[in-house]
C-alpha cells in the first residue's frame, strides 16, 4: 500500500540512512519542530519522506505516524548539510 504526504500528496519512501542520520542530528541539536511548532525530542528509528524530501513522517515501531501535526517539515533543516 502506497502512503502520500499530507501535505504535498507526494508518495512517501523509507528515508535513507543518511538522512535519519541528518535528522537525528538536529533532533539531539534541538533544532527539529513538528508541524505545530513542538521541538521534536526523540529520535527517529526511521522516518517517511516526501518525494520533494520537504516533510518526514516518523516511523515507531514500525508505524508510521500519519497525522499531519506530528510531521517534520524538512525544507531547511538538511539542506545546509
């Protein structure tokens, strides 16, 4: 079953390694905010990206969390990376 981000209606992928990692990153810098402008605080397992690579959707144990809240706006946090 394909998934789409909430926001662009693009399909969602299994981020890479490389980008969990990036996102982990400014998760423990305490530069990461959700969607409502909450600081994430715990770190990804694994994460669902948009095509565009613009939002990120948090994986926990093995479920992604689809609510549009929740999402990880992406736009600037890896591109200075």
């Amino acid at each position: 079953m394909q998934l789409f981000c909430l926001h662009t209606q693009s399909p969602l992928q299994l981020a890479c390694a490389e980008v969990c990692r990036k996102i982990n990153r400014r998760i423990a810098d305490g530069q990461l905010f959700d969607q409502m402008g909450r600081r994430v605080s715990r770190p990804l397992e694994s994460a669902l990206v948009n095509r565009e690579a613009s939002y990120a959707y948090a994986v926990v144990n093995g479920i992604p969390q689809m609510l549009e809240e929740e999402s990880i706006p992406l736009c600037e946090s890896l591109s200075d990376e």
